[in-house]
C-alpha cells in the first residue's frame, strides 16, 4: 500500500467491492495497467454483493423539557453580569457628588 501513488486510503475505500469504475474513472496510464496484472487478485461475485440501502432519515429527537431550562440559565447567565453593571453605573451616578 506504501507504494501506490494515491496513498492508501484510495485503496482502502476500494476494499472489498467491485472497483473497476474507480480504477477506469481516474485514468491510469498504460503502465498502471501493466501493473494491475500482476497485483490483481480476482473477480467479486456479485451475488455476494449487498443491495444499496435506501437512506432512513435517524428518528427525531424527542421533545426534551430540560433544554428549555438549560437555555433560560444560558440567557441568565448573561443577562444577571449586565444588570448588576448596569446597576452599579446607576448607584454611582445617584451618589455622585456635584
């Protein structure tokens, strides 16, 4: 595997399938070829072959009441810090002598 020059992943996506579309749709070159004879290992029987699968959308996460309160902590979190700012500014102005 060190030595094919598309690295070993190539290889590795290819294992265990039929993977003449990949080979033809990269092009190799006359050589490549010459060397695919003398690593070719056989033909896969397509009966062997698993159907595709159709996509199943994974089901819907449920209706979680928790997170609602997970996002009121988050805003509070934020908000508490700029009230309590926001009241300082207000005591030091009330207080401020002229």
């Amino acid at each position: 595997m060190d030595d094919h020059p598309g690295g070993d992943e190539v290889l590795l996506s290819a294992t265990g399938k039929d993977a003449t579309n990949d080979f033809e749709d990269v092009g190799h070159s006359d050589s490549a070829r010459d060397m695919m004879e003398k690593y070719y290992i056989g033909e896969v029987d397509p009966s062997t072959v698993p159907l595709k699968r159709t996509y199943v959308p994974p089901p819907q996460a449920r209706y979680n009441p928790d997170k609602i309160s997970e996002f009121v902590i988050k805003i509070l979190q934020f908000l508490v810090p700029l009230l309590i700012l926001g009241l300082a500014f207000a005591a030091r102005h009330y207080t401020k002598k002229e």
